[in-house]
C-alpha cells in the first residue's frame, strides 16, 4: 500500500534532487516507493485487461524508471518526482491509446489517450474524426467523460491542413495534436483506502470508449 513513508521519501526528493542524495536513500526508494506502487499495479493489472486484454500482465513493465531524460532540458534535475505507469497495447511507450497512473508526493494523477502523436498518425487520427465526427462527439461529451475528466485535452496546432478545416466549427479538437483525459485528486485522501483503486479504475473505465475510438486510427 502507498503510505506516509511514500509521500515523506518524494518530499525530501523535491528538496534534494541529486544522485548522491538518492543512491545515500536507495533502499528507501527501494522498499517505500518503488515496491508498494509495483504492487498497487499489480492489483490494478486484472482489472484494466478487462479494459484492454493486450496490455503486458507484468507491472513491471508499466512502471517508467524514476530517472530523468536530462539531454534535452534545460531542467538538469536527475529525477522525477514521482512514479509513473503506462498500460497499452504494444508497451508503455507504445504509440497506441493507453491509460497514465502517476503518483507523487501531494496527488494521484490518472487518464489516458494518445499522448505522443505525430505525422502521419497525427494525420489518421484526425482523419478517423472527420469521418466520424458525430460518434467523436457522442463520445468526448458522454456524461460519464465529461463528470469524471470535464474534457478532452491536448495542446493544438496553429495551422490545420485544409482538409480538417471544415468540422471545425463542429468540433475544434479537430485540431489538437494531442488527444488525451487527464485528472488529479490529493493523494492524502486515499492513504490505507479501497477508494484509491476504485477511483483510478472508474477513470481508466470513463477513457475506455475513446480509446477504443481512437485505435481504430491505427488499424
């Protein structure tokens, strides 16, 4: 279970972000954080292959490492400060829709979508809305979505090939390059509580219907 020994290892890790702080706190890292998420995603893993049977059965494979990609940032800092998970088809860094679970310190985060879209997937995404652009609708305002993400994310392009260019006055996520749900509740609540995996399930199950939309783009 995620515990006080959780949030207390990733505040001291907000203030002491370095390696030689963390390889001195390692074992903490080990057996406070890294074990009781593994094993939270091991409790999750059934329930989400009822969403998406082709997900990996190992957590193992959901968990993305602590460690930073610094190569590119301006943000030198070695790690994150949390512990991420991805669950989709192909793998965490597939570029199928999936569903995102990352807990710090303060807060739970959880949705899902399609995240890293580009050229021509980009392309068939938007394609797959234009041609069914009543049934995207339907979908990103279900009432079930709307309470549990109040909408659809994603950040948009400023120019629009002028084949899309026509439903966008029906729908403007037409245009985003991106296409993902994402909430967030204070961890705090949830410590020693069913109510975390209930919470995160009932998200990953209110995603599920664009997702399964959204993969069709890929077939």
């Amino acid at each position: 279970m995620i515990t006080q020994d959780y949030i207390a290892f990733f505040k001291s890790l907000e203030k002491n972000n370095n390696k030689e702080w963390f390889h001195k706190h390692k074992k903490a890292y080990e057996n406070d954080v890294k074990k009781p998420f593994l094993e939270l995603l091991e409790i999750l893993i059934p329930e989400i292959e009822k969403l998406e049977p082709q997900i990996s059965p190992n957590p193992k494979d959901a968990l993305f490492r602590i460690n930073r990609d610094i190569r590119f940032s301006n943000d030198k800092t070695p790690y994150h400060v949390l512990l991420k998970a991805g669950f989709s088809p192909n793998g965490k860094k597939s570029k199928l829709p999936g569903f995102y679970l990352g807990i710090s310190a303060d807060k739970i985060h959880v949705g899902g979508g399609l995240f890293n879209l580009k050229g021509t997937d980009l392309k068939n995404v938007r394609t797959l809305i234009t041609k069914n652009t009543d049934e995207f609708i339907q979908l990103v305002n279900s009432e079930f979505f709307i309470s549990t993400f109040q909408e659809l994310k994603g950040e948009q392009a400023k120019r629009l090939d002028k084949n899309f260019q026509p439903i966008l006055s029906k729908t403007p996520y037409i245009a985003n390059k991106q296409f993902y749900a994402m909430r967030e509740f204070p961890l705090i609540g949830y410590l020693n509580s069913d109510k975390m995996f209930a919470t995160i399930i009932n998200s990953f199950k209110a995603i599920t219907p664009l997702n399964q939309f959204l993969k069709r783009a890929f077939i």
